[in-house]
C-alpha cells in the first residue's frame, strides 16, 4: 500500500488544511479575499468555482506560497505555512499552460522535482517509470513537449506534480486549453487518479460542470468571499443564495416579497399578485426581497401541471430542440421568462408556439432564497 492509498483510509479530528480569517489585499485598500474560513478533510478532492476576480485563485496562491495573506492564518497538518517559501510546502502544482521545461524529455520534465530533491538516480529511475505508466505514457517518455499533444502535455504536468508523492496537489484551472472532448476524458482521469491515490486535491475551475461531476466539496466563491460550501448535489438541491443558484447550473428566478412563513416553508408574492410556495431559508424575513429559483428540468406544463402545483400562465416564445430534451421558454408577462426542459419523448406533446400555456412546479421543487449579494470588490479580473 503506497503512502497515498494509506492517507486515504486514514481518519483526522482535525482539518488537514485551514485557513482562519484569511484576507488578502494588494493595495491596502479593497480586498480580493475576504475574511476567509475554510477547512479542506486529508484525502478530500475540494474545487474552487467562481466566476473572474472572485477570489479563488488567489486562495490557491497563498495556500501554494506564491502569494501572502494580508491578514490571518493558512496551516497544512497543523502546522503555519504563511511564512514557508513554496518549495518547502510538500506540495504538487498543475497549471492551465503545463510550464513544461522544452529542452527536457517527458521523462526528464517528470523526474525534475526529484532531481531538486537530491534523490539517487535508482531511486529517481524508478518513480519516473511508476509515473509515466499511472498517465500511460510510458511510450514516450524520450519525446520534448513539443512532440506533444496538448492532452499529453497536460499529463506529463500531472504525473511531475504527483512523483514526488506530496501531501497536496493544487491545480489552477488545469484543462482550461483544452476541447471539449479532451478536456472530459482528463477530467475522468483525474477523478480516477484521486481515488487511487488517495492524496488532498485542491482545484481551481470557473466550469461549474467540471466542479460538479469532479469533487467531494465545492466552494463557490463570489466577491472575496465563500457563499457556500458543500457536496454537489448539495449546491444543486440547497443553494443557500440566489447567486449560488445561478452559478450552478441553470435557473429560472422569480422576484419577490416574501409572505407568510410556515415550518421550511414561505411564500413568495410577485409583483402580478400571483402567491408561490416554496421550501425556505431562516436567513428571511416576511415582507423582505427574495427571488424563487427553480430547475428547467422541474417545470411541467399545460397537462403535466398537477393539482397541488404552483401555477401560473404564459405564452409559448420559443421551441429549441437539443436532442435528448426540448427547451421550451415561456414569456410569463411582468414576471419575466421562464426555461422548461423537457425530455424528448414522443408521448410528451409540443405546446404550440404563440400559444397561451399553464406552467406548474412542486413546491418541493424551489427554494425561495436572499438576493445576490452586492459586490464589494472592485472587480478587474483579478483573481
């Protein structure tokens, strides 16, 4: 059982990696991280998503080494790290450009860190052969960089940033180059690649696909701050604000007053008079601003509506047919528009275009959630 298969069936009381009130600014005024708490679990694959100058890469600056916090404390196994420069830090790093040296070969580029490290050449030997076979590459391993695919690239990049065997690997929006189709095969890779090895996977991404289908946790960052912090499905079911519920795949928002509240859940009164129930958050108050979010995916129309549905009327706009699902997108008047995503089965009907239709949900359904936050940080897409 190598080290990381062994950190993997390891149980810790405490965090691995935390950062305590960790704010960071570069010009003594604004801040580009905020008051930072987090705690990252040994062994957890935790994803950074946010949108430009959010925060996030800057967190995965401090934790690297390459930056400093202004203010507060990152520790890595319970021990300081604000003041260790980045090679003393046990930690792997993969970048979106691979930083690859071209005078070196594929194996030479991986055995690097193990050079700096004063390893015996054996040993070093070794190591290099086990990782160019866990990225599959050991067939090229005399080839320079520039021989290479971008996906091979990328591999090389990881397997340097794993044959050290360090504590922690950061990637910082590590397939951003890469097509789409290339970019989801590394991405099952690197999912594979984590559970094998067992080792603290902190990853930068702005694609909240990638962050979802990737990681343990997911911490959605938005003006320097975390909103929320949570599994996937989590993030999905229960974002905790409306701009959680944005920023993690689709939504349709309904703006509002809110109304009685009931046990977990309120209503949500539209400037149309219509009254909408829907599972609620305690950080509400009756007569306070709060937008209901809903899922396409969950809306039914004309027919499908049931008894119990929140309800409301609309004009069929458009018709987009995707393949596996129909989107169909419903102009509810002064409420706005509203996206269905419809399965494309034959059973299903088409609502005519032009057409007056009902549009129903569950209230189990929606979450009727605070507004965004207003942005503090004057964002310049620094990150």
């Amino acid at each position: 059982m190598t080290r990381f298969q062994t950190r993997l069936h390891t149980t810790q009381q405490d965090s691995f990696i935390r950062f305590s009130d960790v704010s960071k600014s570069y010009d003594g005024k604004s801040y580009v991280v905020h008051g930072l708490d987090l705690s990252i679990q040994e062994g957890e694959f935790l994803s950074l998503l946010g949108p430009s100058g959010s925060g996030k890469t800057t967190t995965l600056m401090m934790l690297a080494g390459f930056e400093t916090p202004s203010r507060g404390s990152i520790t890595l196994g319970g021990k300081r790290l604000d003041h260790q420069p980045p090679h003393k830090r046990d930690i792997g790093m993969v970048f979106q450009h691979y930083a690859l040296f071209p005078h070196m070969s594929v194996a030479e580029n991986i055995g690097f860190p193990l050079s700096v490290r004063g390893m015996g050449r054996a040993e070093q030997r070794e190591k290099i052969r086990k990782a160019l076979e866990m990225v599959e590459l050991a067939h090229i391993a005399d080839r320079r960089p520039s021989q290479l695919s971008g996906g091979q690239q990328q591999r090389v990049a990881l397997a340097r940033a794993l044959v050290f065997e360090p504590r922690l690997v950061l990637m910082d929006e590590p397939l951003g180059a890469l097509d789409k189709r290339l970019r989801e095969t590394l991405q099952a890779e690197i999912k594979h690649l984590h559970r094998q090895l067992g080792v603290t996977l902190v990853y930068v991404t702005h694609d909240q696909g990638e962050a979802l289908t990737m990681s343990d946790r997911v911490a959605v960052f938005y003006d320097g701050r975390i909103q929320q912090v949570a599994p996937p499905a989590v993030l999905y079911e229960h974002p905790s604000n409306a701009f959680v519920a944005n920023f993690i795949g689709e939504n349709n928002g309904l703006a509002g007053v809110v109304g009685d509240i009931q046990g977990d859940r309120a209503t949500l009164q539209l400037s149309c008079g219509a009254r909408l129930l829907g599972r609620y958050r305690d950080d509400l108050a009756v007569g306070s601003r709060a937008t209901l979010v809903l899922r396409p995916e969950r809306v039914r129309l004309g027919d499908a509506v049931k008894v119990d549905d929140n309800r409301l009327q609309g004009q069929v706009a458009d018709i987009v047919y995707h393949g596996d699902h129909l989107r169909v997108q419903i102009d509810l008047g002064q409420s706005g528009l509203m996206v269905a995503k419809l399965a494309n089965t034959q059973e299903y009907p088409l609502p005519p275009l032009g057409g007056r239709i009902t549009v129903g949900w569950s209230e189990d359904d929606c979450n009727i959630l605070p507004p965004p936050p207003r942005s503090s940080i004057d964002q310049q897409d620094q990150q």
